[in-house]
C-alpha cells in the first residue's frame, strides 16, 4: 500500500487544471461581469504557483517530515478544489485557484523524492515509471469525471476533487513518518548536488516543448484539416495521454532490455509519432496512432529524467534537483506553443500546420544523428576512430619528444663549449697574472713582506 500511496499524489496533481475545463462555459455564463482572463485564469493560474512552492517544498523538506508536508497539503488541495463549489464571486473562485496552486506545488517534488526514499535500482525506475503512468492516467480521469459532474452543474465540477480525501486516508495510514535509514541522509549520507542536473533540465523542456504541443495545438491542427468535431479532438488528446500512460508503465522493462539503445530509440518514438502526425494526416486513424507513439516516447522519458536526478544528487539536494525538474516541466509547457509558433511565423506561413512538419523533420534529424553514433559504437567504428586518433596523437607527442630531446642536447653541447672557453680564459689571466708577479719579484726595491 505505500507503492499506492505515493503514486495516488501523482494521480491527483495533474487533474488540477482540467478537472474544470468542461464546466468554464458554464462558469463564464454564472458570472458574466468576469473578464475573459479572469476566466483563462481559471484553468492556468494554479501552474503560475506550482515552480516557486516546488522550491519551498524542498526547503521545507529539510526540517520537517514529508508526511506532514504532505498531509497538510492535501488539506489544502481540498480546500482549494471543493472550495470553488462556494464561490459567490470570481475572485473568491480565483482565491481557491491559489490555494490549489500552492498545494500541488508542495506536492509534485515530494511524489518523485518519495520514490528515491523508498526505492532503489530498477525498482526506482519501475516505480518512476508507475509514476508517469499515473500522472497520464490522471489526466484520463480528469476528462471523463470532469465531463461528467460538468453534465450537473458547473458548481458539480469542483466536486471531482474531493479524490484528493482518498489519496489523504492513504498517505495517513500507509506513509511512514521517516523513510527507511538507508535511505535517508539521516544515515550518514552527504547531500551532494550534481551540475549535470541543469542538463536533464534543459532535456526535461524539450521534452516538453515537443509533447505539449499535442494538447496546446491539436484542435487548431485538426480545425485546418477540417476536422471540427470536438469528440475526436478529445479523443485525440486523450490517446496522447494513453501513450504516456504506457510508456510509464513499460519504462522499466525496456531499459532493461534495451539498455544503451533506450534514449535514442526514445527520441525514434517522438520522432515517428510527429512523422505521422504531420506527413499523413489525411487518415486521422494514423494520425491518432502517432499521437499515441509520441505519447508512449514521452511517457518513457520523463521518469527516466527524474531517475537519473536521483542518481547523481544524494541528501537534501535530491529536493532542489527535483524542484529544478519539475520548474523545467511547467517552463517547457509555456514556451511550447509560443515557440511553434514563433518558428512558423519566421520560416513558414504561420500555420500548425508548418510547426508540427519542422518539430518532425527536427526531431528525425536528432534521432539519425544519435541512431548513427549507436551503431558506431557496436560496429566498431567509433572505438577504432577513437584509438587511430590516439595513436595519432601518441605519435605526434612522440615526435615532439624527438624535437626537444634534440634542442636539450644542442643546448648542452653549447653550454659545454661556453664552459670549455670560460676555464681557457680564465687560465690564460691566472697565467699572465704569475708572470707579472714574477716580474714584481724580480725588481730590486721590491719588498716581498710588503
């Protein structure tokens, strides 16, 4: 039950912002003095608070119990949640939103340092991966409960949260206090923070700049290929989440079997599903099955993202790398579709169209390129490439040696003739020097006790 304890957090994060999407129509209706980015805040000011309290979260990590950080928070995910139900006033609602932000903030980094506590080795990456899963799985959920409770009444649709008092009973029940001592830095264990971290963070956000293009994106897409029924538009992006859920709950097996091949085939999967999304979209099943390969690509890459932190950060730092990660997911979000379409303004006719081709034709370069360096690698290839440029260079430094050898013995033959004129020279005064003092010797009024 500890497994599912921490996994239900996840569970519960990502449902935050569409678990209301289907009822803002009718929320906008109730409240028509609201402005239309009081409403666009209803869904997206909660992300705003998730990257500063994910770096709270962690400071607080240092000084108290994970399970109270997490109890408290849950308390206020359903305060924040259900409380939006009482709104009488669209700033009320908005304050809620605000509540709910800083929970999930508080939350996300403590449902992956939780796994690091608990687990080690390919448990740890199986457990990542359950994890991935269960943030997609959230996001299914998310469109089905939400759709459903909207059916009610939008004050129905807040009701949705009152999940987050399950995953409260587990995590009260079934979460230890403190985490094993081995696995703690309570055992002795140095907090160390690792500089590669920033590189799996700037890999976390462009991961997400390719993924989250699908949902920011797809209805404008399939609007330009004429395809304006919103049940295959939600569809759509629920297959995307589909995908991810199953590339989280494969992840494990597949690194194991594929071991160095796992990123770059990672990043083949990517590549694939934006092939097939932009280059054969007259057949919108083929479309949905690359949907669905993009999702299992980035299902399968974030826990590896997150696993790797946990490697090379020990101590208190796994919080901070973490809460660097998880910034790298909401910053990689906001930049997806200003980036598309910034690149399709400047180098094509502004079209999603354009965006999607470039992100394809982009993404199957990469996966050549690292494709091509793998099978190097196994051929052979780049381990002789690797030893002729050694030999090379021992050669070089070789001949170098040669050289100087040669200039320290000219040198010391120079210095040998400067040494032999000196001892000369010096003779020939000491010579001329007796032969004047026998000459002063041999003058009558010389005295020689003087």
């Amino acid at each position: 039950m500890l497994k599912y304890a921490i996994l239900s957090v996840s569970l519960i994060t990502v449902m935050a912002g569409a678990m209301i999407a289907p009822a803002i129509a009718s929320i906008a209706a109730a409240f028509p003095n609201a402005s239309d980015f009081q409403i666009n805040l209803l869904t997206s000011l909660h992300a705003g608070l998730v990257v500063p309290f994910s770096f709270i979260s962690g400071f607080l990590a240092k000084h108290y119990s994970k399970k109270s950080i997490l109890i408290v928070s849950l308390v206020m995910y359903l305060v924040g949640g259900i409380g939006g139900s009482l709104s009488d006033s669209m700033m009320f609602m908005l304050g809620t939103r605000v509540l709910l932000g800083i929970s999930i903030g508080l939350m996300i980094p403590l449902s992956i340092t939780l796994i690091s506590d608990y687990y080690e080795g390919e448990e740890r990456t199986r457990t990542l991966g359950l994890q991935s899963a269960a943030t997609n799985l959230g996001g299914i959920i998310a469109i089905v409960v939400s759709g459903v409770l909207a059916l009610q009444g939008w004050r129905f649709s807040f009701m949705a949260y009152g999940l987050a008092a399950f995953v409260l009973l587990l995590v009260v029940f079934f979460l230890p206090r403190k985490a094993p001592p081995q696995h703690t830095s309570e055992a002795g264990e140095k907090s160390s923070f690792d500089a590669r971290v920033f590189l799996l963070a700037v890999y976390m956000i462009l991961t997400f700049v390719v993924f989250f293009g699908i949902p920011s994106n797809m209805s404008l897409y399939l609007s330009e290929l004429h395809i304006t029924n919103t049940v295959v538009n939600g569809l759509v992006i629920a297959v995307c989440s589909v995908g991810g859920f199953l590339g989280g709950m494969s992840v494990a097996f597949f690194r194991r079997v594929l071991k160095s091949l796992f990123v770059p085939l990672q990043v083949v999967y990517m590549a694939i599903g934006f092939g097939m999304i932009a280059f054969l979209n007259e057949y919108i099943v083929l479309l949905g099955i690359g949907v669905l390969v993009l999702g299992f690509g980035y299902g399968s890459t974030v826990p590896i993202i997150f696993d790797s932190a946990t490697k090379i950060t020990t101590g208190a730092a796994r919080a901070m790398a973490t809460a660097i990660l998880v910034s790298s997911i909401y910053l990689g979000q906001f930049i997806s579709p200003v980036l598309l379409g910034l690149v399709s303004r400047l180098f094509g006719d502004g079209s999603v169209y354009f965006s999607y081709t470039a992100m394809a034709i982009a993404l199957i370069f990469v996966a050549v390129l690292l494709l091509a360096e793998r099978a190097m690698h196994f051929s052979g290839l780049k381990k002789w490439l690797s030893r002729s440029g050694s030999s090379h260079a021992l050669s070089e430094i070789s001949k170098m040696n040669v050289t100087l050898k040669d200039r320290v013995d000219l040198l010391s033959q120079q210095l040998d003739e400067v040494s032999r004129k000196h001892e000369a020279d010096n003779r020939a005064q000491l010579k001329m020097l007796e032969q004047l003092h026998r000459q002063l010797a041999s003058y009558p009024g010389h005295d020689e006790s003087r």
